[in-house]
C-alpha cells in the first residue's frame, strides 16, 4: 500500500466568504497556488436555501482546489477551522496519485 505525500484539498464554500477564504489561502499557501470556480452545489438539505434556490435544488457555492502537502494539509485545515468555524464550509481531502504538466 502507498503512502500518499501530496493531497488535493476542495472547499465548498458560500460566496459570502469568497474573499476571507482567499485571503486565508493566499497566506497559506503559497508553493502551488489554488484555483477557484463557482459551482451549484446539490444536497437533500434545505436548511438556509432560498426559495429559488429550494426550487433548483442547487444553492451557489464557490469551490478552492489546491495541492498541499501532509504537512500543509493538516496546517490549513486548522487554520481553516480556526478562522471559519461554524461557516458552513464543506471539504474534503483525496490522495494525489499522478500530477504533472502537459
């Protein structure tokens, strides 16, 4: 079994935090930059939707996605947690298996 080095981390995150949650990845991470794009997010939860959003069945969301390292994933996500507690952000963390440049 292979031990992962690098990690892809991907925030789903409310447009209202757009920018605090640049300018926390800005600070962070600095060796591979991020990208960001908005989506629509899809969930059976309605909670917090508004009534055209309840009526898509999606609700906006910008998504971040970046490649860090064991060390710098646990590093953000603290950082993260501290700074954005409670802020509804949804993430999730996959092994990089191959990445390059073509």
């Amino acid at each position: 079994m292979s031990t992962h080095q690098e990690y892809l981390l991907t925030l789903n995150v409310p447009p209202s935090l757009e920018e605090a949650v640049v300018d926390c990845l800005l600070m962070l991470e600095s060796e591979h930059g991020f990208s960001s794009l908005p989506v629509n997010a899809h969930h059976h939860q309605n909670q917090g939707l508004s009534l055209a959003e309840q009526v898509s069945g999606s609700q906006k969301k910008i998504r971040f996605q970046m490649y860090v390292d064991a060390t710098g994933l646990a590093k953000l996500l603290n950082q993260l947690k501290q700074e954005l507690a409670g802020a509804g952000i949804q993430y999730w963390v996959t092994p990089v298996v191959e990445k390059g440049v073509i």
